[in-house]
C-alpha cells in the first residue's frame, strides 16, 4: 500500500471538495492524568527543555524532514518513514502492516494533511480543547491541533518505536518553531481494547485521527474506542479513504462500525469529501452522540 502514503507527494488541497459546516463542542473539562497506567508518558508541559530533549532523537532518526505550510507561522514538521526492521520486517518482504505488530505508524499516510488542514480552518474545533490523535504515527493532524490553540495534545499509537521516533520528535520540532504555543504533550502506545481504560473516558473533548479505519478489525476496534471515550459533549473527525483495497477497510465498513457500536447511539456526519472522479476519495466524517 506505499501508493498510500503522503510521503513524496505534492499536497494539493485546491482539488474538488464539498465542506458542510460543523458546530463546536462546547466541553472544556480539567486534564485526567492518563499516565497513572504503563506505557503512557506525560502530560509535559510544552517547555523548551522538554522540546529540546525531544528535538534531539531528530537528526539521528529522520532521513528526511518535510514541511506542511498551514497558515505564515504554522508549520507542521514531519520526516521521510524511519525504518525499524523488528516491525516491518527486513528489506526484502518489509510490509506496512504487520496484524498484531505493526500498522504503519512509521509513515505519513495521505489522509493525515487532509485532517490537518481541516483541524487548522477549523480553529474552533480544537482551541481551548484536549485532543487526542489515535493512531497517530507522526501526528501530522496532532501538531495541526497544537497550533490551532488546544490546550492538550495526546498521541496515541499502537507502537512505543513510533511514539519514541516520529511523535514526539515532530512534535518538538514543530513546536521549537513557535515557542509561544502553550500546550500540555502527552503520549501513551499500545492496543485501542486495552490503553485508555484507566483515565481515558472524560479525559479528551475532542478525537482525531486519520487512516485508521484501514480494515474491518481497525474499524470495529475504533468505533469501540469511540464509544468508550467520546464525552457527551464531544466530537470525533475521523479522515478515511473511501476504500482501501488489500486490506478492505474504509467509509462504509467504518460507518457501519459506529452505527453498530453504543447500541446504536453514536451518529457518523460527513464534512468534507476530497478527491476527483480520477483518483480514491477520501472524506472527513464527524462522530457524535445523537441528541
Ligand atoms: C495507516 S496508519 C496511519 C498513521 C497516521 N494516522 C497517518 O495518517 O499518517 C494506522 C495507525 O493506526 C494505529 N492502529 C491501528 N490499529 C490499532 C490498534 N488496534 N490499536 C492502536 N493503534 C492502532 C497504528 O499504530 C497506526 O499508526
């Protein structure tokens, strides 16, 4: 699936898209510490020595580093994909996702600068807020919310590699170019069924996350998640292909996922679709709870 990834590519945003507007949350509850558990770590105060110390795993472990111009003064730094042979397998038979042990954290997929510009234009949704990305690999979309005004950003991967080498590496080094964002960093890795059981419900107002409904099991795990952490009050937007062919994931099979999950109490809303008749689309959908 490497035809999937935004790595190389020319991000072009003026192509065809339809937007629908989407009403803020209103939710601005106090920061649950989520890392009383293993395998989270934070939430950190985004001080300069932290982003120092960060910033520091960068040049060893980014091949590459590339740019996403959201606005004169955001920038949203990411890399070329590191590779770690333990979780994608030696060159030869290297796979971007490996079930049980690997789901393509390492790279950039082509949602990611969708749901970043769509974080960034829509500052409303974010500002003042604790966002978590799931699924983040090298949360382009998380630092999008970091410059967009949220109070606390969480990344959450299945993979500590991806953690430790591309989130919050691009994290310090987005946020050592603009020193006067001040928000809370924390990460945490580790299965949707089994992290955030313990602070995570009522912990974030808002859910993000891009190329995470890439198969039926990502999609069912992922409205579960939803359901689990979704606070009344709150909104999840979720970027998605239309379908993503080897693995069989995408809008309809998660759409399906969310209708079928919190007996049936959760909605699916798209908000924007991108792409021409050419090429697979791809869509921003917007979960809540029905009122
Ligand atoms: C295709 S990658 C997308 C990465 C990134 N969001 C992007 O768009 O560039 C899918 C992401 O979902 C995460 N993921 C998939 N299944 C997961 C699970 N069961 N538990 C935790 N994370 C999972 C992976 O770690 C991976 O980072």
């Amino acid at each position: 699936m490497n035809e999937d990834t935004a790595e190389g590519f020319v991000f072009d945003f003026g192509g065809p898209s339809e937007e629908i507007p989407v009403a803020a949350c209103s939710s601005n509850a106090p920061l649950e510490a989520a890392n009383a558990v293993p395998n989270w770590l934070g939430p950190f105060v985004c001080a300069a020595d932290v982003v120092r110390m960060w910033s520091s795993a960068y040049p060893t472990a980014v091949p590459r580093q590339l740019a996403l111009q959201l606005s004169e003064g955001a920038t949203v730094l990411y890399q070329t994909a590191a590779r770690v042979a333990a979780l994608e397998g030696d060159g030869k038979d290297s796979r971007d996702i490996v079930p049980g042990k690997y789901y393509g954290g390492l790279k950039v997929w082509s949602c990611a600068p969708d749901l970043a510009t769509y974080v960034h234009s829509h500052l409303e949704l974010v500002a003042g807020k604790r966002v978590v990305e799931v699924g983040c690999g090298q949360a382009v979309p998380l630092i999008a919310a970091a410059l967009s005004g949220a109070i606390a950003v969480t990344g959450h991967d299945y993979n500590q590699e991806v953690i430790d080498i591309c989130t919050l590496p691009n994290l310090a080094a987005s946020l050592a170019l603009r020193p006067d964002v001040q928000c809370s960093i924390q990460t945490g890795y580790g299965d949707w069924e089994t992290s955030f059981l313990e602070g995570g419900a009522g912990a974030f107002d808002v859910i993000i996350g891009s190329d995470v409904t890439f198969d039926p099991t990502a999609c069912t795990k992922l409205a579960a998640l939803l359901a689990r952490l979704l606070p009344h009050d709150g909104i999840a937007l979720i970027a998605t292909k239309q379908y993503y062919f080897g693995t069989n994931g995408g809008l309809g099979e998660f759409e399906e996922a969310v209708q079928k999950s919190a007996n049936g109490q959760l909605t699916v809303q798209r908000v924007l679709r991108l792409g021409d008749g050419n090429e697979m689309q791809r869509h921003i959908v917007l979960v809540s709870w029905k009122r």
